[in-house]
C-alpha cells in the first residue's frame, strides 16, 4: 500500500466493503480499488500521488492527473470536487486519456480495469503452455502469424492441453509419488524403449 494510503489508514478510513475476493482452492480473483473515503481530496490527491512506490506505472498518468485535479482547485488553495468526482475519477480519466494519447485503444475498458488493483491467480502455473508455445516458435523459427482462427484454434488446443495437465496432477495425483527429476526419467524410460 503507498505510503500515503498506509498513513490514511485507520479502522474508520479504508473501506473494506470496496474490496472483492473470491478464492476456488489454488485460485482467486481480487480487486481493490484505488480509493481512501472519508480523506479530503487533498489527502487522497498526495495519495494518489505515492501510487508509483507500489505501481510504476502510474507515474505515466500523473501528469495529466494532476491537470484535472488543479481544474478544482478553489481560491483557498484547497481542492473541490463536485458530486461524482473523486481522486479516483479523476486517475480514471487521466489513464484513459493518457492511453489514448499513446495511441492504445482503451475503449473496451471500464475505468476501474484500468486503475483498479486486480489479482488473478488462475493457476500457479496457468499461462506454461502459452510460453512454451513461444519458445518453441522462436527455437524453431516458426514464422506464422497466429492471428484469427488460427490463434483461436492454438489457444483452444493450448488449454484442452492445460486442463488435462491440472486433471491428471491434481484430480487423478498420478505425479505424487514422484519428484520432479523421478517424473521426467519415469517418462524417459517410457518414451524411449
């Protein structure tokens, strides 16, 4: 958590109620949005400005974030948002501009995908298949474009491969009673007569 979350948070600051998990075994999905209620949007500005020490990339949006936020700077120097502005609103908007100005098309996006704090843990191991699959492109120089119904076709076969790894580890336990170096020479011996 940035420095200036850690120091807003007490137990009647950070609402929990904002962040969602949900855990299968092994895998998860969390979200936690980058919010801090009950700060005054100067805190939760100086805040969001302490993002980068925990997530560099914002330091690319910080700029135009704080051009939005001296939009609403009021004659006492302090900031003041009307209704539906927030601190983080305003890091919405200024990810999606800032994006959008690199030339990345954003559109599909919600803002809270682009600022939120999300963890996915599918599977320890989910994307190995994918990697390989790269490695063995460039090792072998395979040129071929995987685009359109040939990506489909390599991510379909990619995860029927994937599935029947997790069933046959975790559901079946054929590989317990192996380590890793007495799994590959078991299957060395029997690839090889």
């Amino acid at each position: 958590m940035p420095l200036k979350f850690r120091h807003l948070h007490d137990p009647g600051v950070l609402d929990p109620t904002t962040n969602r998990f949900r855990f299968w075994g092994d895998h998860e999905v969390a979200v936690a949005p980058f919010v801090v209620p009950n700060a005054t949007p100067d805190d939760e500005l100086d805040g969001l400005r302490q993002l980068p020490n925990t997530f560099p990339t914002v330091t690319g949006y910080l700029p135009r974030l704080e051009e939005l936020a001296e939009q609403h700077r009021g004659d006492d120097g302090q900031l003041h948002y009307p209704d539906g502005v927030t601190g983080r609103t305003l890091l919405q908007q200024a990810t999606r501009e800032t994006l959008t100005d690199m030339g990345f098309d954003v559109d599909g996006l919600t803002d809270a995908q682009m600022t939120d704090n999300h963890g996915w843990l599918l599977f320890p191991n989910f994307f190995e298949p994918w990697f390989v699959l790269i490695a063995g492109r460039h090792e072998f120089h395979l040129e071929q474009r995987l685009s359109g119904r040939r990506f489909v076709w390599v991510c379909v076969a990619l995860g029927a491969l994937k599935l029947m790894q997790e069933f046959v580890v975790h559901y079946l336990k054929l590989l317990d009673g192996f380590t890793a170096v007495e799994a590959v020479e078991a299957i060395w011996d029997f690839v090889t007569p």
